[in-house]
C-alpha cells in the first residue's frame, strides 16, 4: 500500500467514526429537545453522544429534517468504500451526486410534508419531520420561480444527474438489468395490445372467442446486451456486423468484487463458457493403432523384408491429456483485467470470443468504432504488467476478422505428445505423403504438416527454444509413419549429438554427416540425383513422383525407349522419397557457403517434383546464413523464441518471435499463407526415439547407398569441391601451355579467386608445376597425355 493508498484508508475510517456518531446521536435524539437547547448546562441527558451529539441532532433535524439520518448513512457507506477501495476514483464528483441527491430529497419531503407557501410553519415543518428548513426554503424558491411543475421536473433532473455521479458506470448497469428485466414483459404487452387491435373489429361480427393457438407468447428473456462484454464489463463497442462471430460470442461472466459492478449485473448476467476449439477425450491404444492404419503406405522395399512393419504407437510416451492451461475463473479473472486495463488507455474493447490452448489463451476483443489498432498494439508490454505475464502478443487484426487477438500465457503448461497428435488426427492426415506432426495451435487442435505439399521447411530460433526437440518430433513423425522404402533420410549433424540416436536406422542413405566438408559434397549429390529423376520422369513422360510411382513396372518400360537398354537398366521402377534434414545450417554455411548455397537453391527451386525435400534448422537466424535467395526458395518456415525484432523479420518478414515464451512455443508460416499459426511444438524423449529405433533396426540395419560414397570419393582432390569449369579449364591449360590465372579469367569470363582455385587444384593433380611468382606455372602435362588419363578415371 503506497502513501496515497494509505491516506485515503485513514480518510476511510475517519468517515466511518463520522458517520457512526451521527447516527447514534440521530437515533437517540430527544424530539423535544429543539435547537437552541441549553445543552452545555446539561438539559439533554438523553442522547447517547452526550451534549455535542445532541447539539449535532438537534441542529441537523432542524435544517434537513429526515434526509439526515440518509447523510449520515451515505457517509458511512462512503467511509467503507474509501478505506476498502482505495483506487477508486472520481470521489469529487461523486460527492457532487450525493449533494443533489440530498436536495432533492429534502424539496420532496417538504412537498410531501408541508405547504411551500407558508413560511410561518418553517420550524414545525423543519422539527425532526419532512425536509427540514432548508427544503422548505428551497421548495418555496423553487414554487416562486418555476411553479409546482416546474419544481417536479427540476427534482426529476436533479434526482437523475445525482444518481449518475454518484454510481457511475453502475447506474447503466442498473439501467440494463431494468431494461432486460421488463424487456419480455413489454414485448407480452404489445402483442397483447397488437392482437387487441386486430381482433377489434371481429369481435363486433362475430361471436366472442379466444383461439388457444392465438394465446400470447411467453416473454423471451435476453440474456446479454452489446454494451456489455463477455465479462462483464460495460463498454461501448457495438456488437460486430457478423452474425455468427455474435453467436460465438461469450456470455457475460460475474463482476469482480474490485470493479465497479453492481449487484444486478451479479445476479442476472450467466457465467461464460469458455470456447475451446478442441475438446477430446483420450482414445485407448486400440484407437491410436487403427488411426495409424490411414498413415500407412506400401510395405517392403528394396533390400528390405516384404513385412516391414513401421513401429506400433505403444512405443510412444502416453501424457496426461489437458494437464496444463488455466481454468475458467482464471480465463475469466485476466478477461475482466484485459478490459479494465484498455479501459485505463482510453481503448474501449469488449471480449467476444475466447480460445484455451496449451500454452496460451487467445482473448478476441472487438473495438469501439474509431478506434486504432496501432494504439492497441502499443500496449502489449502494459497489458503484460497488467496480467504479470512474462510476454502478451497482440494479433491486430485477426485474419478475415474485425477482431484483434490478445494472447496470453497460462499459468501452467500442458505437454503436447506425438502419440496424442498421431491419435487424434486419424483419417484427416491420410493423403499426407510425408506427415509432420508439429503440436497444438492456440485453440488446441493438432497441427500437422505434409512436408510433399511445402515442400521444404526452415526452422530458427535461439539455443533452447525448442528447435532441437522439433527437429526430433520431425523425424520421429516420418518413422512411425513412413517406411524406408517410402522415405529415405539423409542426416547432417555439425554437433555429431543431435543425430546420433539415429545411426541405425534403416532409412539412412549415408551415415550421419558431422564432416561440413562432405555434408556439402552429399547436398551436391542430391542436385545431382534431383536432375537424373527429372530425365526419368521426362523419359515417362510424367509429372511428378507420385504419377510415376503410380505406373507400375509395366506400364514403365511400356513408355519407355525399347532401344536404349542402358536407361531402361537403371530405372528404378519404385522413387522413394529422400529428406534431407540439417540440424546446424549455419555451420555449414561457414564451412562451404557458395558451393551450399547453389546445392540449397537448386534444390529448393526444382527438387519437389522429384520428391527431394529440405528441412534445414540454425540456432543463428542472420542474414548471412539465411540469405535473401535461400529464403524465398523456403516459403514454410518455423520460428521459435528469438532474441530480437530483427531475428524474426529474418526468418519471418515480420515481429513476433521475439514475444514468444520458448519451451517449444512456435510461430509456423505456412506454404503459399502469410497468416502465421502459433502452436505449442510435440514433445518427444530419448526414450521413445530409442524405443523406435530399435523396433525398425531389428527388421534390418542401414543399407547405405554406395552412390553417395563413389561421388564423394571422386569429387575433387584433396577434398576439394568439383567445379563444373575444370576439365574445360584443364584444356586450356594444356592447349596453351601456360598455367596462368589470369589467363583463365580471360578464357572462361571468371573472377579471380575461382580461377586460383582451379589452378591450384590442377598442381594438386599434378598438371602444372609449382607457383613461381608473378611468372605462369609450368605445364606438366600434354593435352594427349591429360586425355588420355582423363579417359581412364
């Protein structure tokens, strides 16, 4: 309690003894006692507060009659309010109510009591009785000014003026649960009078009857008006022009003992109910089972056992389903703050809609005409202080809505689980060709992702916001789902601990890469591969790779050339899909950045067709890793907490990332969308990956693709990247005898560092000589002798 807070309690109390001493001194008044009693020579004895209580009594009787003992009320009452609601404001005002509602009532007991016109009676009429001398004084002012008529009025408008100083925001409340309390009640009497009306006439015709089918309707009670929200509290937005957001709107809720509600609103005004999108009970483990029925594809492979079997959902962790998130009167209590504090602001919003997810709860406010969403969106931090919350997150507006989204943190978290998502998505997922199941968005449905439909995914964030654990679920999603002849993965792991779970799975292509070197020689190999499935695909003459995993081995060769047996022998008559999944990619950015950002971009542009997809994770979200072009080649992406407004323009070309609270919290871009989805990420334990891998290593190791090994093997020397320039650099080498570089940038139009490159990986293989200054190197070679060793490689 502050010093100002503290004064205003002591002011309380003071009003209180106040107001206690002149009730018990009213109420144990003499009436025979007048006002110019001696009562310092002790002629009152009677009065419970001694002389000066009698004293007090005597004088205010005289002067206000029976309006005083309601004073001396209404400052008790005030005390009360004072020292139990020290924030309550505008008492001033509130002391002006009290005072015209104090005349008023003195001129109407006076007219009520006594005749205005005659002044002789002032001391009889003002004896303890009606409105005392001073409503006498007034009301014959009042009848010698305006007249009887005039004097009603003016107490009318007083009377009114009055009550709504002295209540405030209370009187409209009083004034709606009038309004719904005789609303049904009107409405009954007007078809009563409308059916009057009509059967006027008939009933001078015709013989007296009532038909039972014509009886009045029962009065429909309303149960909320639009001034107020769906807390309770009084505002002055109007309902929105949609209809069905109106039928979704909440109810309104009851008023906290701090805010100014009055008791009507408490007793008539219903409870919300709190929407929830997703409400399910959690099936048994036959019900999970039968749902991962819809995400199976072919069974078997090549090298593989025809009953490959993809692992049974028991292996996976079952968590306490809805074991986080606040309750209703929590939703409730930080609904009615929301409000209150916009109301502090000058922002008058009503809560219309409310949705409960795991981590957060979306309040969906709507504005009073005129007023701005930027100053809306400029109060995030003081709504947060407000709801002492650690971060709120405004969406202004909602998309497709006349709405704004205010979102804020439960108290307690609820953990989302793989198995949980697998079993309530079901059918729905069932033509996702590679399903990834990511968590739960803001109203708690299961988010999931076809990463076929992407087709490639970018995933940021700062170190420990839950990047690495989605990255599992990811993976994990793909092997409960998806066996290695559908899905074939190629693991890049810079920390050599994130991946190394994995090292046995049977949808491996290729050990798990922690050598950046030979990571960027396997995203090149994959260019590679991605333009042989193109001149396959062409030779069909299909599409994509599910028309061509469609056609079957006959109609296969059937398309193809008869005459060229080399092409038909290396056909695959079955195109397993191959993700390529980097847990550091700005790792291997700093290792290889031009040779992995041509691999990226070219994957990223061409590769979905062929079933080649990406999913590249960094902890470093700069534009340096995640490049202009690399960016707008990966339209998905998912961003996790980050540590400022410019981290998420990186990766989202937009804030927010930085207002969200970690721990797997996540904002995901959708492909060809630009509404962002937040969602609570899955959760998955080593356990359970462990569970996994064991179940699919015992139908048969890693049979990793020897292709990969030769390429890497044969690319370079020295460990060198392959550059597409060299045997035509090698050649004019040779031809003119001159190892030079400039003469390279000449020939071939290239910058000078990839021309030293090229001269230096030529003295690695042993075709020019030594460098020698400024002077060309010698040739060591002939362009027969190059050929012909060229030939034999």
């Amino acid at each position: 309690m502050d010093g100002k807070q503290r004064t205003r309690f002591i002011v309380g109390l003071v009003m209180i003894a106040l107001g206690a001493f002149l009730l018990t001194s009213l109420f144990t008044h003499d009436p025979t006692e007048g006002p110019f009693a001696d009562f310092l020579a002790g002629e009152t004895d009677g009065n419970a507060c001694g002389p000066a209580g009698a004293w007090v009594s005597a004088h205010m009787l005289v002067l206000l009659g029976w309006t005083a003992h309601a004073l001396a009320a209404a400052v008790t009452l005030g005390g009360v309010l004072v020292a139990l609601r020290p924030r309550m404001s505008g008492w001033g005002m509130r002391g002006i109510g009290l005072a015209l509602l104090v005349a008023t009532g003195i001129v109407v007991l006076a007219i009520l009591n006594a005749s205005a016109e005659s002044t002789a009676s002032v001391y009889q009429a003002g004896g303890g009785r009606a409105g005392g001398m001073l409503g006498v004084l007034l009301t014959t002012a009042l009848y010698r000014g305006v007249g009887s008529s005039g004097t009603l009025i003016l107490c009318g408008l007083s009377c009114a003026i009055g009550a709504f100083l002295l209540a405030g925001a209370e009187l409209t409340a009083f004034v709606n649960w009038l309004l719904r309390a005789t609303g049904g009640a009107a409405q009954a009497v007007l078809r009563i009078l409308s059916f009057a009306r009509r059967a006027g006439p008939r009933a001078a015709r015709e013989p007296k009857k009532v038909p039972a089918e014509r009886a009045p309707k029962p009065p429909v009670r309303v149960a909320s008006r639009p001034d107020e929200d769906a807390f309770g509290v009084p505002a002055a937005a109007p309902e929105p022009a949609d209809s069905k957001e109106s039928a979704d709107s909440l109810e309104s809720a009851d008023p906290d003992e701090g805010e100014e509600e009055t008791q009507f609103a408490e007793e008539l005004i219903p409870e919300p109910a709190v929407i929830t999108r997703h409400t399910r009970t959690p099936p048994d483990i036959e019900e999970e089972e039968e749902a991962l029925e819809f995400f199976n594809g072919p069974e078997g492979g090549e090298g593989m056992a025809p009953e490959f079997r993809i692992p049974p959902v028991g292996l996976l962790d079952e968590l306490e389903s809805g074991s986080g998130g606040d309750d209703e009167s929590e939703i409730r209590e930080k609904g009615r703050i929301l409000a209150r504090t916009l109301g502090e602001f000058r922002v008058e919003a009503r809560v219309v809609t409310v949705m409960r997810g795991p981590v957060i709860t979306m309040y969906e406010l709507a504005l009073a005409p005129g007023t701005k969403v930027s100053k809306v969106e400029s109060l995030a931090d003081d709504l947060a202080i407000a709801l002492k919350a650690p971060n709120v997150r405004i969406v202004a507006p909602l998309p497709g809505r006349n709405t704004v989204g205010i979102e804020v943190p439960n108290t307690e978290r609820e953990v989302v689980g793989v198995r949980e998502l697998m079993a309530e998505v079901g059918k729905k997922a069932q033509n996702h060709a590679i399903p990834l199941f990511l968590g739960k968005d803001t109203a708690g449905t299961p988010l999931v992702l076809d990463l076929a439909r992407c087709p490639h995914l970018l995933v940021a964030g700062a170190t420990g916001a839950g990047k690495s654990v989605a990255m599992n679920a990811m993976i994990l999603s793909i092997l409960m789902t998806r066996t290695p002849a559908e899905v074939q993965l190629l693991l890049i792991d810079p920390k050599s601990v994130e991946f190394s779970l994995y090292a046995r799975l049977p949808h491996l292509m290729c050990p798990v890469l922690s050598d950046m070197k030979k990571a960027a020689s396997v995203l090149k190999w994959a260019c590679k591969k991605m333009d042989e499935r193109y001149s396959i695909l062409a030779a069909v003459g299909v599409r994509d790779l599910k028309s061509y995993n469609a056609l079957g081995k006959e109609e296969i060769l059937r398309r193809l050339d008869p005459d060229e047996d080399a092409v038909i022998d290396d056909v695959p008559f079955y195109m397993s899909h191959i993700v390529i999944i980097v847990d550091e990619f700005g790792e291997l950015m700093m290792v290889a950045a031009k040779e992995v950002e041509k691999s990226v971009i070219r994957l990223s542009q061409k590769a979905r067709a062929v079933g080649i997809h990406l999913i590249c994770a960094t902890q470093r979200p700069s534009i340096d890793v995640i490049t202009g072009l690399i960016k707008s080649n990966l339209p998905a992406r998912i961003a996790f907490q980050v540590a400022s407004m410019v981290d998420s323009r990186t990766i989202l070309d937009r804030n927010g990332a930085e207002r969200l609270l970690g721990r797997g919290d996540m904002l995901l871009l959708p492909p060809g969308s630009s509404r962002l989805v937040r969602a609570q990420g899955s959760f998955v334990s080593e356990e359970e990956i462990e569970r996994v891998v064991e179940f699919l290593e015992a139908q048969g190791g890693p049979q990793f693709k020897a292709e990969i090994r030769d390429y890497h093997a044969a690319e370079g020397v020295s460990g060198e990247f392959e550059d597409d320039l060299y045997d035509e650099a090698v050649r004019v080498v040779v031809e003119t005898q001159r190892g030079s570089v400039s003469l390279l940038q000449r020939r071939l139009a290239i910058g000078y560092s990839r021309a030293a490159r090229l001269v230096d990986m030529m003295a690695d293989a042993g075709i020019v000589g030594p460098h020698t200054g400024s002077q060309a190197r010698r040739v060591l070679m002939t362009l027969e002798q190059w050929e012909a060793a060229h030939s034999a490689s």
